[in-house]
C-alpha cells in the first residue's frame, strides 16, 4: 500500500523520465506554459461551479483565475466563499511556482546563449593568438637557423 502522495513506482519513473528529457531537450518552456494554461483553465472552470454566486459566466471565473495567476489580481471579481478562496489559494500557490519556474528558464536559456557565444569567441581568440604565436615561432626558427650558419660559415673560415 502506498503512503499518501506517493505515487505507483511504475508512474513516478516514467514521469521522472519525461521531466528530464524535457529538461535535457529544452522542452521545459512548453510543459510549463501548457501546465499554466491547464492550470488557469481548470481553476476558472473548477471555481465557476462550486462559486456560481461570485462568478456568474465561465468567462468571470476564467478572467479571475488569469489574474490571480499572473498575481495581477485586479481584485474586481473576488471569491467570498471558503471553497472559492481554498482554489484562490491554491492557484495563487501554483501560479507563483509556476511563473517563477518559467521565468528561471528563460533566464537560464538567455545566459546559456550568452555563455555559448562567449566560449565561441574566446575559441577564436585563442586560435588567431595560436596562429600568430605559430608565425612568431617559426620567424625565431628561421632567425636561429641562420645565426647557427653563420657561426659554422665563420668557424670554417677559422680553421
């Protein structure tokens, strides 16, 4: 039997194995908008029925459920029932969580780009300086050389 909360192994591994494949692949930003989107739709469907007092269309409900997503809360359309403030509370939980995540993997992509670019041009760099040592190298080669003749040239006029 398992504990509440716990998930059958089979399930929370097949989950655990999407999470890091849309993690590795960069799919994060879909999963999450998508679950925010679920989110929010469900929310405003959920509170429009058990609150038809508060929320007299579906469109209040789902307008009330965007802006306490997005913790803009207008505060024009507002639960007052307890069963409508426990799915305030819990949007406004999640969708803090929510947009916090997403905001943490946009910034995370922008300075992945950044630090990509940043080691490409200091490959260049590097690669011009290693040509240019190169060339460097090989006039020292070139002036050693001759020097090296010219000693054996005057050792032979010596002898």
């Amino acid at each position: 039997m398992l504990s509440d909360g716990q998930q059958p192994p089979r399930r929370r591994n097949r989950f655990e194995r999407r999470a890091q494949r849309a993690i590795t692949d960069r799919h994060v930003l879909r999963y999450l908008s998508a679950a925010t989107l679920v989110l929010a739709v469900g929310a405003g469907v959920l509170v429009w029925v058990i609150d038809r007092r508060d929320y007299a269309t579906l469109g209040d409900a789902l307008w009330w459920s965007l802006q306490t997503l997005t913790t803009v809360g207008y505060g024009d359309i507002v639960p007052h029932t307890t069963w409508g403030r426990v799915v305030g509370a819990g949007v406004m939980v999640l969708g803090l969580t929510f947009l916090s995540i997403l905001t943490a993997t946009i910034t995370s992509s922008f300075v992945s780009a950044n630090q990509e670019a940043r080691a490409a041009r200091v490959a260049v760099k590097r690669e011009e300086k290693r040509t240019g040592d190169d060339a460097v190298l090989q006039e020292i080669l070139e002036r050693v050389t001759a020097i090296e003749e010219a000693l054996r040239e005057a050792e032979e006029r010596e002898r």
